[in-house]
C-alpha cells in the first residue's frame, strides 16, 4: 500500500507540474480501475507530447483503450483557448508485435513515421524490440 501511495502521490506532482499528465480510467460504476493513461515526454516548447496507455487484462478487447485515446487526442490537438491542451503533434509508440495497441493509431488517423529497429528490450529482457512511431499533428 505504501508504494501505491507513493506512486499516486509523485504522478500527482508531475500532473501539477506539467511534467507528466496521467489519467486513470475506472468502470462505469466508478468502482473498478480498469486502465490507465495520459500524456507523457511533453515538451510545452512546441508543444507536443506522447500518448501512453495501458488497460487491464480482464478488460482488454472492449474499446476502453480507444475510447480514452481519443478522448485525449481531441483534448490535446483542441487549441488552449477551447479548452484543449494545444498541442501541435502528438505522438503513440507501441512494439509493432502488439496488434491491439497499434489499431488504436491507425483507426484513429495518425500517420506511422518511424520504425526504430532494435530500440528497447521486451518485457522479460530476454531480446530486443522495435518501436513503431505514430503521430498525429494539427
């Protein structure tokens, strides 16, 4: 409990700060977390920033990650003045092996503008993995 309460409070100080702005994304009764995301490597110069997204095993398969991606992407292309975040591009990288998580981009009109080859380790760090860059600009 005392790591849940310090992970929750430090993403609590980066969303103030602008650092870092993450969501969670709960049933609809408000009882159950079933996902999390959010905005992540922003950069306010530009500004731009990368979406990130994860939904728990049991509620995989049933939209909730596309709907909360394009939730977002509305409130962050929406200029700052409609009450959106202004950003100018918007960024979603997945490991190309992921089907699920690379739909979400494609069926949501981003463009792929990069396969980094070789650019991280899989999860259980036995063998290197591919980025796909998906982006998304207004």
């Amino acid at each position: 409990m005392e790591q849940v309460r310090a992970n929750l409070t430090a993403a609590a100080e980066r969303f103030h700060s602008g650092e870092e702005l993450r969501y969670h994304v709960w049933d609809a009764a408000g009882r159950e977390l079933i996902g999390s995301s959010g905005f992540h490597a922003l950069d306010w110069r530009v500004p731009k920033g990368e979406i990130g997204y994860w939904t728990a095993t049991p509620h995989t398969g049933q939209g909730h990650a596309l709907e909360v991606v394009q939730a977002l992407t509305t409130l962050a292309l929406t200029p700052q003045g409609s009450g959106g975040l202004g950003f100018h591009r918007l960024e979603i990288r997945c490991d190309p092996l992921n089907g699920r998580s690379r739909r979400i981009p494609e069926r949501l009109g981003y463009g792929l503008d990069a396969c980094l080859v070789n650019d991280t380790v899989s999860s259980d760090g036995t063998e290197l993995r591919d980025t796909l860059v998906y982006s998304l600009t207004r």
